[in-house]
C-alpha cells in the first residue's frame, strides 16, 4: 500500500509539470506571435507615414492589428519613424509587445 501511494503522488507530479512546462511554452510561442503582429503593424505605420501606401499611419496600424486578433495600445511618428504597441490577450493575462520600423538610419 505505501508503494500506491507513492506512485500515485510521482504521477500527480510528473501531471502537474507536464501542465506547467506546456502552459509556459504556449506563453512564448504566443508571445512571439504577438511580436509578428506588432512588427507587421509598424511596418504598414511606417509605409503610410512614408506615402508608399495611402492612409493614415495609426490607423493602418490598427487595422493590421485588429486582422490578426491584437489591439494597437499605442502608436508613435517621429518623422518617417513608426513606434506601434501591440496587445492580445493570453488567457486572461494581457500580452504586450512593441517594434519599431522606418527607413535605415531612422
């Protein structure tokens, strides 16, 4: 009997790393996610800033964003520059990324 017990509590263990190991690589894999979409986001906020495309540089940010499930929180021009903050939920926990695009030296 004291072997049952044992096996069931290395088991339960084992279980509950399983779980934790799983939900910490899910959180990275959407953080990257969410980095791609933030990239992507301030790449068209830099084009429309620029004039390659036609809009509104923030707008056309969002509107990348909110395609992909993300949320622009925040979007910056300095010059030819675009600072965009995207963020996507993860459960119920906010995940928050931001990049930067412009032309090279920017």
């Amino acid at each position: 009997m004291p072997g049952t017990i044992l096996s069931v509590g290395i088991v339960a263990c084992a279980a509950t790393l399983a779980v934790s190991f799983t939900t910490a690589g899910a959180g990275a894999v959407f953080s990257q996610r969410v980095a791609g979409i933030a990239d992507a986001a301030a790449l068209a906020a830099a084009d429309a800033a620029s004039g390659s495309i036609g809009g509104e540089p923030c707008e056309r940010a969002a509107e990348i964003a909110a395609v992909s499930g993300a949320v622009v929180t925040a979007c910056d021009l300095d010059g030819l520059v675009a600072t965009v903050t995207v963020s996507a939920p993860f459960g119920r926990l906010p995940c928050t990324v931001s990049a930067r695009a412009g032309p090279p030296g920017g």
